[in-house]
C-alpha cells in the first residue's frame, strides 16, 4: 500500500469509521443497566483501545515524509 494511499484511508477511517464506532459502542454499553462508574470507565477504555488494534497497518508511518522509494509519494 502506498504512503499516499494509507493517508487517505487514514483519514477515512478516523472521520467516518471512529465516530461511528463511538455510536454503537456508547448504545451497546447503554443497552444494560449502568454498571459502577469503573466498571464503567473500565469497558471504555478498552473499546478505546480495541478499536485500533485491527487498523494499526495504515495509522503506522502516517505522519512521516513518505519514503524516497514510494512512486506515488
């Protein structure tokens, strides 16, 4: 994948996929009665987090200069 082409997907994903991502997972948390406030804070944090996980390929090496050898640049 080019460094161009990881930008823009990138920005797609924290544009379009991250704020989706909230909505569904703030109605699912919703969906069952309120736990403590750290239980609470605890399945935030890790939806926080696992939503990056699978999308660590294109968010690596976004903010360099793209790569001499790259034709798209």
């Amino acid at each position: 994948m080019t460094h161009k082409t990881r930008r823009r997907l990138a920005l797609l994903v924290l544009v379009v996929g991250l704020p989706l991502y909230i909505v569904i997972a703030s109605s699912v948390v919703t969906m069952f009665e309120r736990p403590p406030i750290l239980v609470e804070l605890l399945i935030y944090v890790v939806l926080g987090v696992l939503w990056a996980l699978p999308l660590r390929f294109v968010f690596k090496g976004v903010g360099r200069e793209p790569p001499p050898d790259d034709p798209q640049g």
